[in-house]
C-alpha cells in the first residue's frame, strides 16, 4: 500500500486487526484474512469481526493500490491479471512476516476476492478456505489449478441477483473453476446488489467456524 503521494508497492502497512493485541503474536491461533473491493477500505471487511469463531483472528488489509482517498488490488479502468498477481504476491509476504499463526483463510469482496483466489492458486495448501463475495477470476485458467485440485480446498462463492457490478455470467465462471478444482460451496442471495448483507455474514461465519478447526 502506499501513503500520501507516494508509488504503489506490496501490501505492508493498513491492517485492522478483530483483536489488536494478537497482531504481534497470533501463537496457535487461526488468522482470517480479509481482501477488501475496488475503492474500499480495510473497515468494509469489520463486519465480519464479530462473527468469527472463539479462537479466530481477523486481520482486514489495505489494497495496493490508491484511489483517491480508499484502495484497490488492481487497476480499476481496464482487465489487470498482473495487478491482481501482484497484490496476491504482496498479501502473502505480509503473510510471510506475521509470527506463530497456526493456520490461515482467505475472506474477499470482489477485487479481494479474485486476490483471493490467485492466493489459493499460489499456496494452495496454505490457507485452510477461500470465501469469494460478489467476486469473479483474474484469469480464467491457470497452469497452477492442478495443484489446487490435487489440494481440493474448500471454497465459498457468494453472489447477490442484483449484482450490477460483477455480471452473472462471471460469477458463474469463478462457481464452474471452485466446483471443477475445490470443495465448492455456492450461495446466491435474492434481492443483493453489489455488496454485504446479513445472511453472507451469517453463512461466512458458520464456513469459517466450520473449516478453521484443524
């Protein structure tokens, strides 16, 4: 992320923490991590916080890149499978630096969750899940989503009807690679455009208790 007027670079600073005083030692503890959209903010994510199972950490980061006064994983204007490679390249060295975590999962809104995705691709033993909200792929095939398979992570693709954003037809190319290459999970929530509401909360929250049990 950047500050003021400064170059984009990896993500390394900007993260809201569910409990601050785990941010320097997550020991033996599950760490949830939460990828914001395009032009949001690490706060979007917090509504999750509280639903997080006893034992759970959430960490909400900022993007990569800025636009105006919020962030983005990617460039806004136009299709960017580098950018969305960086950023996931850049969530993961974040990861890389954080102490003792036992275990970790992927929450993301949109751009978040195309990150997400590409970090499941990279890593895909690491993370215990992957949720995708209002979502869709960076690119549509990969020579990494062997190893995906052969790990089968679960997977949950959330998207509203009234998503006028992220069309149908790409959030069913993000549900057709989790059912081909994951334990995939799809729900589609009548009457949601373009962002969160309750019944996600409350069906990411019984995905994560579920999956971040070892």
């Amino acid at each position: 992320m950047t500050t003021g007027g400064g170059e984009p670079r990896a993500v390394d600073a900007g993260a809201l923490w569910s409990d601050a005083s785990s941010a320097a030692d997550g020991r033996d503890r599950h760490l949830v991590v939460l990828l914001h959209g395009a032009g949001g903010v690490p706060e979007d994510m917090a509504r999750f916080f509280a639903a997080l199972p006893t034992g759970a950490v959430g960490v909400a980061l900022a993007g990569r890149l800025p636009v105006r006064d919020r962030w983005a994983w990617a460039d806004v204007s136009r299709a960017d499978p580098t950018g969305f490679e960086e950023s996931a390249a850049g969530v993961a060295r974040w990861l890389d630096a954080q102490p003792g975590w036992s275990s970790a999962g992927l929450v993301g809104f949109s751009q978040g969750g195309a990150v997400a995705v590409q970090l499941l691709r990279a890593a895909p033993d690491r993370y215990r899940y992957a949720v995708t909200l209002s979502a869709f792929l960076a690119v549509a095939r990969d020579r990494r989503d062997l190893a995906v398979t052969r790990a089968r992570p679960p997977v949950l693709c959330c998207h509203g009807d009234r998503d006028d954003v992220v069309p149908d037809a790409w959030a069913a190319r993000l549900a057709s690679w989790a059912a081909r290459h994951a334990a995939a999970t799809t729900r589609r929530y009548p009457g949601l455009g373009h962002t969160m509401d309750d019944r996600e909360t409350a069906d990411v929250a019984r995905f994560v208790a579920e999956h971040a049990r070892g």
